[in-house]
C-alpha cells in the first residue's frame, strides 16, 4: 500500500479585505474608514495524498485551488488546521522539506528574465546543493525530456512561451523534487505545447514515482494525467475521489447523437429529449440516464436513422453543473 | 562552515549573474559607470573647497573629511548591496514573484537582501575608503590596530543596522503594501549620516529621532579614527544597540512572513 505523503485535516484560511467604494471618493473616505471583512479562502478542507498520486484540484476562479497549493508549500501560514507534508508541517518553512518538493506557478516565472536559462540552472544548484554529477545527469535527462537542448544559452526573455514553460519545469525539477505543486501549468500554451506539457508530466510521474498536485482551467489536463481529482468551490471540497465516478454520481443525462436519412420531426424528437442540436440530418438530444436505454429504442423504432451513439457528458460540464448546483 | 559556503556561493552566483544582466545592457551600463566618475568627481570637489568653510561644533577640516569618507562607505555599501535588491522586493511583493523565495530552502532574508548588487557603486565605496585614508593622513595622527578593528566593526554593524532600518520598511509592504515611496524616503534619511551628532543638536525631538540614529551610525566610526584616547563605552553602547536593533528586525521580518497574504 502507498503511503500517504500529503495529509490535510481541517486546513482553513482566512483573509482580512476591505470594501472599497469605486471612485476617486470611495479611495479618499477609504483612507479614513476601512470596512474589512473576513474571505474564506479555504474553508475546513481536509484531503489525503498518497505516494506517486497524480491529483487534479479543480474549481471556479477564487475556489481556493492555489491558496491550498500555496499553504501546502508553507508559502502561506494556515489559519487553522493541520497539514502534514512527507511529515513535516510546510508552515516551519524546514529545507528538509523544501528540497522535496516544488511549486511551479503557471503565471509567475522564477528564471533570470535577462540571462540565458543555463544562470538559472546553476544558481538553483547552489540552492538545492545538487553534487555535479547528479546535475550533469539530472540536466541531461530532463533536456531530452522537454526537448530544451538548443535553448539553454538563450535569454529567458528571447524564448517563446512554450519553451519558458517547459524552461520552468527545467529548472524546478532540477533537483528531482518527489512532490510537484502544479499551478497552471498549461496556461496560455497553444494546444501542441499543451500535450508536450501533459506528456512531460505524466512521464516524470511514473519515472520518479512524484506525487503531483495540479490545478488547471484546462479539463483536457485533467482528463489526460489524473485518476483522482479534487473539486474545490468557496474553499470548501464538493468532491473528491476518481474521476470515472464523478460522472456515475453527478451526471444527470446522457447525449444521443443522432445521424438522419431524412430531416426529423422536431415534435417528435422532443418527445425523446431535450434537443441541445439539430440541423438537417444530424441531432444532439439530452436524455434522462437512467432513462437513456428505453430513450434509444424508442428513438430506433420510430425514426429513419444512419447511426447514432450514447455518450456521457463532457467532464467539464458535470464540473458546471456541480458548481451551479452548489450555489 | 558548510552553510556559510553555500550561501557564499548563491551570493557569488547572484552577484555574478547581476553584473552579467548589467554588462548585457551595455548603454545602461556605461551610462551608470560615467555617473559613479562624475560622483566622484563631484564629491572630490566637494571636500577639497566646500567642506574648509563649513565648520560643525567640534570637528576640524580634517575630522570632517574622515566624517565624510565614512558616509561614502557606509551609504554606497548600502546601494552596492542592498539597494537593487529590495527595489526588486518590493515590485516581486506585488508581482507574487517573491513566492518563489519562500520556498527555497535557503533563508528568505538573505535572498531578498543579496541578491541584487549594484556594482556601479563599487567606485563610490572605494572613493569613500579614500577620503578616510586622506583625513588620517593630514590629522597625522596614524591609526594603532585596535582603531582598525573597532572601526571595522563599527562599521560593519552600521551597515547593518541601517539595512536593518530599510529591510523593516519594507516589511511593511507585507501588511500594507506598495510602499516604494517610503522606501526612497527611508534611503533618504541615510543623508543625516553626512553629518556628525553634534550638527543635529537644535533639530525638534522628531527630526532627533531620524537624525542621531543615522548620524551615530558615521559619528562613531569617525570619533575610533580620530580621538586619541579609545572612547571605549561609545563603540560598546554603539555596538550592543546596533546589534540589538539587527536581531530586532530579524524577528520582525520572521515574524511579518507569518502574515504574508501573496499575491493571486
């Protein structure tokens, strides 16, 4: 049995924000009174990671999906609660622990902007005291891996996205961290460095057998790298277990997609299911699940059809109805 | 011993990397070195005419020149330093970019504190070492070791402290934000230091609170160079307030990071 290396029991997080009026007025009488109040960031979140898990976090905007990365990696101090990193608690701040892990933040670099990335690389040797072996290796494989050979004399600033994305990781992993704090990784990449990125990751997992954390916007990523995934909204968890199972627990409906011979009655149509679709020859219907058999029999006996399958709704939106539904 | 070699070479590394990006921008950085030359020939000419007809309480021509040469020493090793580091601070608070410090196993202190040298200042710093050596030189006093060390570690300790001051500032920015404009104020005050305490004496006790801090931070120093008798309970109160006041703001800062809120 894996052990577990991530262990959270009701982590909370609170921060004090003021209210501010718009205005150059609401700036002035802000000076003088300040209405502060209380956001839950995370509010009593408990969760357990095991050994070589690759976990999606997922959730609207504001969820609390990178303030948990951030208070796992000890960057912010929880409010209240217990968090237990490979066992020790991030909040010390213990270099035991931070030369185990790493946080990569899709939206902020930590390379030397000016100076080629091979600075970079160097200066995070010194930080994580990797002996010159273990760094010529570590720089070679990663490398290959990430197809980043031609561009380590480059200037961080000269490279597209793609390759500072994939210069980040480089750079972040250089010291074979066993856990990954992945904060949008794929974030503004075209679609190609998107499944390079994914490809990577999903590889270092099962090298290095790396507990790997991620949230991203993107289902593609999570539908691609991770069996379990986390749905965070408001700072509380709404779900946590295997993705397969969000869709048994949470979908309502199924989709019929429907090719013609001839153009359908509409009428009729709707008498299967709520029609999403339609055009001359082909219709998208969404029909109740436990209903979508007898649905499709009686879609077959009384229409001329060329074919047609039964589908499971897309990921992502069981993830807005769960949302919707947690409002 | 271990642990003072790897921060001695993320130090080196950090200062190398930050002279390499300076040299990379060569009209910048020529443009900075013409402006340390001008410096220095502008505060050359200040101490060889304008500081004969400035006469403060005690001090003599001669006294006041090592006065100076120590402000050179102690403000210009801040800006060679410190300086460009916590400008940086204080944006990469905002930008979020001063996560990644926090998550290194190197102390967050001193990567924000060293890691941002400007080099420019060097020339300054060894005009500053110069001017000392010229007021000794005409006091023709000459200097005994023990002046050489209490002064090395006055001076030291000064350094420190008033990078303390600046690096309390801005922790300030963690609970309140953006305060680029009080850290230039904070830089801005290092300017008592170009004066001895004495000069400072009918200045309103509000003003006395800045000024005989930043002021002692040079009078002291200057008093182990030049009085012939040790002042001995000076450099000690000097130094066990200094130090003080260095491990004071250290808590401050360990404590301050506790409530570090990020930025998203």
């Amino acid at each position: 049995m894996n052990k577990t290396v991530i262990e959270v029991k009701n982590l909370k997080k609170y921060y004090q924000v003021y209210k501010k009026e718009p205005g150059i007025a609401g700036s002035i009488k802000s000076i003088f009174n300040r209405q502060y109040f209380d956001v839950k960031a995370i509010n009593d979140v408990s969760f357990k990671i095991n050994e070589g898990e690759l976990v999606g976090f997922i959730g609207p905007n504001g969820a609390g999906k990178t303030t948990t990365l951030k208070t796992l990696s000890g960057l912010l101090y929880p409010s209240d609660g217990r968090i237990n990193v490979l066992g020790i608690n991030p909040s010390d701040r213990n270099p035991i622990l931070q030369k185990q892990f790493s946080l990569i933040m899709g939206q902020k670099n930590q390379l030397w902007w000016d100076l080629p990335i091979w600075e970079s690389l160097l200066l995070n040797k010194a930080i994580y005291e990797i002996p010159d072996d273990e760094f010529n290796q570590n720089i070679n494989e990663l490398t290959d891996l990430l197809d980043l050979k031609d561009y380590l004399h480059i200037q961080a600033r000269k490279l597209s996205l793609g390759q500072r994305m994939k210069s980040e990781l480089l750079v972040a992993l250089l010291h074979t961290p066993k856990i990954l704090f992945l904060d949008e990784p794929t974030i503004g990449l075209d679609v190609v460095a998107q499944k390079k990125m994914r490809d990577f990751i999903k590889e270092y997992n099962h090298k290095h057998n790396a507990t790997i954390l991620l949230t991203s916007h993107y289902m593609e990523d999570v539908k691609e790298l991770c069996k379990r995934i986390i749905v965070i909204d408001k700072g509380k968890i709404i779900y946590d277990g295997s993705l397969e199972k969000i869709v048994s627990k949470y979908a309502k409906y199924k989709i019929i997609k429907i090719d013609f011979d001839n153009k359908p009655d509409i009428k009729k149509l709707e008498e299967i299911g709520e029609v999403k679709a339609l055009d001359d020859f082909h219709a998208k219907i969404y029909v109740p699940r436990e209903e979508s058999i007898k649905r499709a029999i009686h879609l077959l006996e009384h229409f001329e059809i060329t074919d047609f399958v039964v589908e499971e709704l897309p990921i992502e939106e069981i993830i807005r109805q769960m949302f919707e539904n947690s409002k | 011993m271990t642990k003072f070699k790897k921060y001695f070479s993320i130090f080196l590394i950090y200062s190398k990397n930050t002279l390499s990006r300076d040299i990379s921008f060569r009209l910048s950085f020529f443009m900075s070195l013409i402006g340390s030359f001008c410096f220095v020939a502008l505060n050359f000419f200040i101490v060889y005419f304008l500081m004969q007809k400035i006469n403060i309480g005690r001090w003599s021509y001669d006294e006041m020149i090592i006065l100076l040469g120590n402000f050179y020493v102690l403000s210009y090793s801040i800006f060679l330093l410190f300086w460009r580091g916590f400008l940086h601070l204080v944006r990469d608070i905002r930008s979020g970019i001063f996560d990644y410090n926090l998550v290194r196993p190197v102390d967050s202190q001193f990567l924000v504190s060293l890691t941002g040298g400007g080099f420019h200042n060097l020339l300054s710093v060894v005009f500053g070492f110069f001017v000392i050596g010229w007021g000794i030189v005409n006091l023709g006093s000459g200097l005994n070791l023990i002046q050489i060390v209490a002064w090395t570690i006055s001076m030291l300790l000064g350094i420190l402290a008033c990078y303390s001051y600046i690096l309390l500032i801005i922790t300030l920015n963690f609970r309140y934000g953006y305060l680029e404009e009080v850290i230039n104020l904070a830089f801005g005050f290092q300017d008592f230091a170009r004066y001895p305490i004495d000069a400072f004496s009918k200045l309103p006790f509000y003003l006395l609170f800045f000024a005989i801090p930043f002021s002692s931070l040079t009078t002291i120093p200057s008093i182990i160079l030049i009085d012939t008798i040790f002042p001995t309970s000076k450099f000690l109160v000097f130094s066990v307030i200094c130090v003080i006041f260095i491990l004071f703001v250290r808590k401050v800062w360990v404590i301050s990071l506790r409530n570090y809120t990020s930025s998203s």
